[in-house]
C-alpha cells in the first residue's frame, strides 16, 4: 500500500492522505502498483501482455518516455524523419491522424491487437520503465529513444490532463494530485525512477539508448532531430540539408502547427476503450516553464528538492 510504497518523510510530509473521515488510496484513482510503478488497470494488463509475448525484430526502435514528457512531439518528429521520403510534406499522415494514431503503442496497441503492425515500419512506443521492458527487448539489441522533462512541467501537464481527461480525479484539489505525485504516485511513476531507469541504460550502452531532454529540444531543435534522425538510421544527407529537409520536420511537428490541424482540434483517440480521449488533451501549451504559472513557492521547493535527492547524482538538471 501506498504508506509501505512511501513511508512518512523526514521532514513531515504526508504519505497518505485524509479524506472526510477515510484515507485516499492510489487504488481510488483506479491505480496499481506492479514491479515498483503505478499504473492505470487498463494500461498494466498491456504491460503485464507484452512482457509475457511480445517478439521484437532486431531492427524496431523504441520511442519510450513517461507520460506528459514530450511523447507526442517525439512520435511525430521520428514519424516524419522515418516516413519523409515515403510522402511529401503535404501529404503525411500526420496532418490528418494524431501522432498517437501513428506510432503503435506496445501495450496497448500491439499486444492488445487494437492496430495491426506493418513489420516493415519500425517505430514503436512505450510507457513502460525500463526495468519492466520485456527481457526480449533488452536481449534484441532494439534501439531505445527516451525524451524526459522536468518533473514540475511533467506535474503541471499532469495536472491538467487528468482535469480534462479523467474529470472524476480532477475534482480533487490540486494540492492532493501534488502530494501523490511527489510519493510517486502518477500514472507510470514515480516519475523519478522512471527518468532513472533509462538514464542509467543510456550511460551503459549510449550506441542503443539514446536519451533526450524536452527543454533541449526546444532550445536546439534541429541539432537534436539531426540527432534522433542518425540514431533511428534515417540521417538527412548533406544535400536535404542545403534543401531545408530538417526545417521542414520541425515545422511539420511543432506544436503551433500540430494543434491547429482539425483532427488535433475535434478528433478522438482510442475510442471504444476506458481510456477514450480528446486529441486536443495531448495539445496544452507546449512551452517551457509553464509551472512558473501554476506552482507556490514551497511545491517549487519540493518539487526542486526530490529531484536533487533522486536524479542529483547522476547529474542530472533541469
Ligand atoms: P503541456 O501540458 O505543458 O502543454 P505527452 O505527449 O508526453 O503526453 O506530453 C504532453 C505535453 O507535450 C503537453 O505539455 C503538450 O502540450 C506538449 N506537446 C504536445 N505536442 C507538442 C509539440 N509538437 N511540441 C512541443 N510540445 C508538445
């Protein structure tokens, strides 16, 4: 249970928290704990499918992050770098899908059947921490790409989606999604360990994890998709260079241009499951530091403190 998970801090933070007269429990957000992280019941039975059966192909690559770290952006910058010489830019899929629609997602889409696979495309993508990856993953060699982002935008997006994708959660004052969020619990976290997770398999074996931060690719945006793009093995030569090949994927994938397509303003993402969306739930601001905007003092404190302890070592900022 939640108090064994995250037993009381030292320095008098809560690890349960009182409701009326009873105690709110992770199981009341209809989360799980399984292997050290929280997940929705409907996405654990994905995970839990995909450890047991999934076969990679040695040439998959796998685009992994915990969610609301830039997973969206990363899907449709390595989509677009994969597919450009397949469709001109005004015809990609992603003007008329959602990025989600266009990368499968492991535990949901491919181990649940809910899209069928082209085994010539090789992207692919995750939730999962590392340390729950199936071991046919880790023993194939695949090449991993995690994008991560400082935990309080992480928070601040959180916050949000569950607002307007899980509305009975989001009734609960903000200050309790923050407390839970910090002890770890949040769809797939903590959030810490998950950063971890692959930081520490990225410094093992660099040549198969690539690892990226959501604020560097704001601030160096064609330096790092030049990047993502020779890691996937799709590089721009020198003459789509000269001919603008890069801006172009970035354009096609920013956020402005992303947002305003109608099927990210009015579409819906897996619908017919318990976790149904509205497209326009992945689209929110998109910018960086937006948690100056919503977080007191003392969170910021909190929030900053956490990740000192867990990710400081490692030399790992924000
Ligand atoms: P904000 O809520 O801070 O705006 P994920 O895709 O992992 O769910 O993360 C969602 C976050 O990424 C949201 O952050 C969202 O606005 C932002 N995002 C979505 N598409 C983006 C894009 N093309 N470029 C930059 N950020 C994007």
């Amino acid at each position: 249970d939640l108090e064994e998970a995250y037993p009381p801090k030292s320095e008098g933070t809560v690890s349960i928290i009182s409701r009326g007269n009873g105690l709110l429990c992770p199981e009341d957000f209809g989360l799980f704990q399984y292997e050290g992280f929280w997940y929705h019941s409907f996405y654990l039975e994905g995970v839990k499918l995909a450890q047991e059966q999934f076969k990679p192909q040695s040439t998959d690559i796998f685009l992994c992050s915990a969610p609301k770290s830039g997973t969206t952006w990363l899907k449709a910058l390595a989509f677009s770098i994969v597919t450009r010489t397949e469709f001109d830019f005004s015809t990609n899929p992603l003007l008329v899908k959602v990025p989600h629609d266009c990368v499968p997602m492991l535990e949901v889409d491919i181990v649940k059947n809910m899209s069928d696979r082209n085994p010539e495309f090789p992207l692919l993508s995750t939730h999962m921490p590392y340390s729950s990856l199936p071991k046919s993953i880790i023993d194939s060699g695949c090449r991993v790409v995690y994008i991560c982002r400082d935990p309080k935008d992480v928070f601040v997006s959180f916050w949000h989606f569950i607002c307007k994708a899980r509305p009975e959660i989001g009734l609960l004052p903000m200050e309790v999604i923050f407390e839970l969020f910090c002890q770890g619990v949040s769809y797939y976290g903590p959030y810490w360990d998950h950063v971890l997770g692959y930081w520490k398999a990225s410094l093992e074996q660099p040549e198969r994890v690539l690892f990226l931060k959501y604020e560097d690719m704001k601030r160096e945006t064609s330096v790092l998709v030049k990047r993502l793009a020779e890691f996937i093995g799709h590089p721009f030569s020198a003459a789509e260079e000269t001919e603008g090949a890069v801006e172009r994927v970035i354009d096609l994938c920013s956020f402005e241009n992303l947002s305003n397509l109608e099927v990210n303003k009015n579409g819906r993402h897996r619908v017919d499951t318990p976790v149904a969306i509205e497209n326009n739930t992945y689209f929110r601001r998109g910018k960086v530091r937006d948690w100056k905007n919503h977080l007191t003092a003392e969170m910021v404190q909190r929030m900053d403190r956490i990740t000192e302890q867990k990710l400081g070592s490692c030399g790992l900022m924000f």
